[in-house]
C-alpha cells in the first residue's frame, strides 16, 4: 500500500512538472511571435541610414586623396546625431486627374491618325467582313480603339459604297483575281462614302480640307445622324438612326411638320383606347 502511494506521488509530480513546462512553452512561443512581428514591422517601415564620413587624419590629409569617399564608421564614434543622415521624404502622391475630358481624350489618341483606308483593309484581309452582315456589326479588331466610330464608318460605306466594291471586301471573293483588288475597291469605297458625307452636309465647298482619318469622319456622321434623330423625333439611339439622303429627310421632316395635329379629342380617345387594351391582358 505504501508503495502504491509512492507512485501516486512520483505521477503527480511528474503532471505537475509537464503541465509548467507546457506554460514555460507557450509563454516563450508567445514571446517569439511577438518579437518576430516587432522585427518585421521594423523592416517594413524603417530607413536606411547613409553611412557617415569617417574624419580624414592629418596624415591622410596631407597624402592627398579623394575626398568623396565614404568610409563607414560605426555610430558609437559620434558624440551626437548632427551628422546622422536624415531619412529621405516619403515620395509624393501621383494627384488623380479628375478632368473627364482630358480622360476621353487620352483614350482616343491611339486611332488619331489611323484613316479608313487603313482600317478597311486590315478588316478585309483579317476576313472579318461576311457576306450574311452589314459591314457595321462586324467584328472590330483590337488595333482600333474606338470601335463604336468604327461602325459609323461602316455604315456610311455600307450605305454610299457601290455593292461590287463591298463584295470585294469578301475574302472568298478575291480568289483568283488579280493582286491589287482589294487595294481599288477599298479607296472607291472611301471615296464614295467621303462624297455621299459632303451631299449630307449640303455642300462641297472645303471638300479637299476634309481627310479621311476615322475620328474626323465619325464626328461628321453622328453629327448628321444626330440630325436625323431631331428632324424626325426619333427615340433610337444615335448609333442606331438609320442613314437617309439629306432630300428623304427634308421630305420626311416636311410631312411631319404639315400632318394635322391630334385633336384632344383624338387624344382621348387613343388613350382610353389603350387602356382597355391593357386591363384585356
């Protein structure tokens, strides 16, 4: 029985013993973990200091030398911190450029001087053309990167361009046929859509001033299509105004204007005609 009790003892002070060392543990690992974040804090936020000047000896003075370099010394040598290199200023914040317009402009410089001749042609031969599709819903190559001026270039082509120019736009209508096809249908195209844009216009004065450059000619075309849209109070959206020769919209905008205007008794019954329409579904 005695002996029972001698283990009993010895365990319980061997328990004792692992229980203080597993505090003695996590204490020390706490310790550690706190000492490692400490030190990365440290490297993340801490400057380099420039190494200070070592004093030049009388002997070294008078051996001459080169007076720019720097000989490391330890900071325990200096009597105060005058000396110590300050730490470089933070570098300055890039300001946030909040004019929209410089934005816009910036976007649309990549096609600045990009003309249709050119975007034609690359499209041709990239065989993004197809003959089941306006020209203008094709797909538009990254190489452009205003795409929405683009199409109202195509739609213009598709609408002034003779059908046998555009057909050669077709990859599978070039084979076989003599090199310089494509290069004679594209700058008739160009040209047609050019002269059908100055008949929208109304004149042909300053024609020669005009460039073919994709930019130029898409602010011309959504200026007329925004006509078009106002002329005839269309809802659309300017991209999807439908091109007209400048006579249709005149005689369209004249209909419009001498068309007899609902009465308010017109109006009344439209709008209880509509009404029982609607409580019928």
């Amino acid at each position: 029985m005695d002996e029972l009790n001698m283990y009993k003892q010895a365990y319980e002070k061997v328990k004792q013993e692992n229980e203080q060392l597993k505090k003695d543990y996590y204490q020390k690992d706490a310790m550690l973990k706190q000492a490692n974040s400490k030190l990365n804090f440290l490297r993340k936020n801490s400057s380099p200091v420039r190494p200070l000047k070592r004093p030049r000896t009388n002997d070294e003075a008078a051996e001459g030398g080169d007076d720019d370099v720097d000989t490391p010394v330890s900071t325990d040598d200096v009597g105060s911190n005058e000396n110590v290199a300050e730490p470089p200023p933070p570098p300055a914040k890039k300001q946030r450029n909040t004019n929209r317009s410089d934005s816009i402009n910036s976007s649309s410089t990549g096609d600045a001087n990009k003309t249709l001749t050119w975007a034609l042609t690359l499209m041709a031969d990239g065989n993004l053309f197809h003959r089941d599709q306006k020209l203008d819903i094709a797909t538009i190559p990254n190489d452009i990167s205003n795409k929405s001026k683009m199409r109202h270039c195509l739609t213009l082509i598709d609408f002034a361009g003779d059908p046998s120019d555009i057909e050669k736009l077709y990859s599978e209508e070039r084979v076989g046929q003599k090199i310089g096809t494509l290069t004679e249908a594209v700058s008739r195209l160009v040209t047609a859509a050019m002269d059908k844009l100055h008949e929208f216009e109304g004149t042909t004065e300053g024609a020669s001033a005009h460039t073919e450059k994709i930019l130029g000619l898409a602010k011309r075309i959504s200026d007329y299509r925004n006509k078009i849209k106002k002329d005839l109070s269309m809802a659309e959206s300017v991209g999807q105004v439908p091109l007209m020769e400048l006579s249709e919209l005149n005689r369209r905008k004249e209909e419009a204007a001498n068309a007899p205007k609902p009465t308010a008794l017109d109006k009344f019954f439209r709008r209880s005609s509509k009404d029982s329409s609607n409580n019928d579904k």
